[in-house]
C-alpha cells in the first residue's frame, strides 16, 4: 500500500481514527462522530468538501478525550453507542443539533467513572450489531432488540461482561454476506463467516470466537466483505485463524485445524475513492484519491475455529 504519511500530513501523537468515503452530494448528510468521554457531535459534510493536506479541526476535544468513531448519517438515521462495560444507547441523529467543526460535542451516553466509549454505530434495519470483547468472546444482536432513547442516558445492557470476557472492545453493524476478522496482541489471526456467529438477546454473555492466551487480548477487529475476495488467489479459510512466519501450505506451516476445510478466497483491498480520514485529535485529513492495490498472495498458516458457546 501507500504510507499514510505520503497521502495525509498526522502528528506522531495522532493516528488515524476512521476513514470515511464521501459521496458526491454533500448537501444532506453530515459526519457523527463520537469520543472516549461519551460526547458525540454532527457537521454537515459540506464543511468537509475543501481538505487540505495538513487537515481541518473536527472537534474541539477535552483534555484527556479522543475520537473513536466517524460515520456519515441523515437526520432520519439512528445512532447507537456502545461503551466498555457492555451499555448501550440508541437515540435520533435528528435529535443532535449541528455544530460547526470547530465546536465541542454534547453528552451522548453518560459512563460510569471506569467506563469509556468504544465505538457508534449507524443503525440499519437489515443488519445486526456485532460486538466483541477483549478476550475474543462476541456475539449478534438484531438491530430491533435496541430500543430507541434520548441521549444522555446511562442506556441498556448490551453484553454480560465478566473477567471471564473483559471489557467490550469493538462493535460493528454487519450482515450475513460479510466475515469476521480477529487479531490477537500475539499475532494470530482468525476469519470466520459472519453467519457463523451465534445470535442472541442484549444482556448475554456471548460465544468464544478466539481463544486467546493466558495474559492476552484481541488487539484489531474487522469486517469484510465476502463478494471482495479474488478468485484463485490464496488466502486463510473461513472460520480460520493463521500463525505469524508460516507460509500456508508450506514445508514449515504448523496448521492447528478443527473441522473440515473451507474454500479459498482473498479480500481485495478498499475500493479507491475520496475519502476523509479523522485522527485522534480530532482533525479530519486531507481529502485523496487512494489507489488501492490487491494485497499479495502470501499468506499465514491454518488454524481452523469456530464459534462456540460460552460456559
């Protein structure tokens, strides 16, 4: 790929914190954004049309705050937030006032003094919300199961946490078309079909969709389209997870495997595109036309999971 240093101009205490690609009509929608502290903020998408490279302000953060998530929403749309500690709280984009890019945001969900924000959603009826904890346990929630709320509240249960699961640490709208990706601190890294996930009300504690060693984590989640995957190049099967070093199908892969094996696919990368990309500090970046490449054939060796329930 390209370095981001070469397309975007970020301070070495910043980094990116979501990219967002915009359409060619900027008159309607607006940017959601949402930080750690639980404020949340909408700006016209007008106001991002002309970027420089060394960026514009987006928000204007409080001390010790940061942005975690960026989406594009209409006043019609729904917002849901969804903190730490397993809370959630759905409320009307439209209720938000619109600010300009250089103000400050208002309360979205009140947190608890250990608490934090992970992430905002836009909600969308054929879709339901995936949330997955530190400790690689996950599940889905159909969208209807969220009841809508003003915002400000302290919300509703979203997952059971336990030190069995940790702290939620991730949360995406998904359909059955797409697959789950899970990296953990020690480098492995599991695929599994979205449909695979087991679906269940809000206040349950989920499935293990890792597992992750004593002392570890899940350090990146991701979700990616199947109809994005090339023909006839490798890549990990659904439902499997790779070894750091390894070269799949090599003299030196260690493949752990539970199940039958899947079928071969590679996820192609993001479609190039004028895109806004929104860094910690709250600055949006410039506006680029990235060229996307397909990533190479190589690939890790199998390990092969699937989700199964929680004890």
């Amino acid at each position: 790929g390209i370095p981001l240093i070469n397309l975007v101009s970020v301070d070495q205490k910043e980094w990116v914190t979501a990219v967002v690609r915009l359409p060619k009509d900027l008159a309607q929608d607006y940017l959601v954004m949402g930080t750690k502290l639980g404020e949340v903020k909408k700006t016209p998408l007008k106001y991002f049309a002309n970027v420089r490279r060394g960026g514009l302000n987006a928000m204007d953060l409080e001390a010790r705050d940061e942005l975690v998530s960026v989406k594009q929403a209409s006043d019609s749309d729904h917002a849901i937030v969804v903190t730490g500690k397993g809370k959630s709280l759905r409320f009307s984009v439209g209720s938000l006032r619109s600010a300009s890019r250089q103000s400050g945001g208002v309360r979205g969900v009140r947190l608890a003094k250990d608490d934090r924000m992970v992430a905002l959603q836009i909600a969308k009826p054929n879709e339901m919300m995936l949330v997955v904890t530190s400790q690689g346990f996950g599940k889905r929630t159909p969208v209807a199961d969220y009841p809508l709320q003003g915002r400000g509240g302290q919300g509703v249960i979203t997952f059971k946490i336990t030190s069995k699961t940790g702290d939620l640490i991730s949360a995406r709208m998904v359909n059955p078309k797409q697959e789950l990706m899970l990296i953990s601190e020690g480098g492995i890294v599991l695929r599994t079909a979205v449909e695979e996930i087991s679906v269940q009300g809000r206040p349950t504690q989920g499935v293990t969709l890792m597992d992750i060693e004593e002392g570890g984590s899940v350090a990146a989640v991701t979700v990616v389209d199947m109809e994005s995957t090339y023909k006839g190049e490798t890549a990990l099967p659904t439902g499997v997870s790779a070894e750091p070093g390894a070269e799949a199908g090599g003299e030196k892969a260690r493949a752990r495997a539970k199940g039958p094996a899947a079928a071969k696919g590679k996820t192609s990368a993001a479609k190039g595109g004028k895109a806004a990309t929104a860094a910690k500090a709250g600055k949006t970046a410039s506006s680029t036309r990235a060229q996307a490449k397909r990533p190479g054939s190589r690939s890790a060796a199998a390990q092969r999971k699937s989700p199964r329930k929680g004890r």
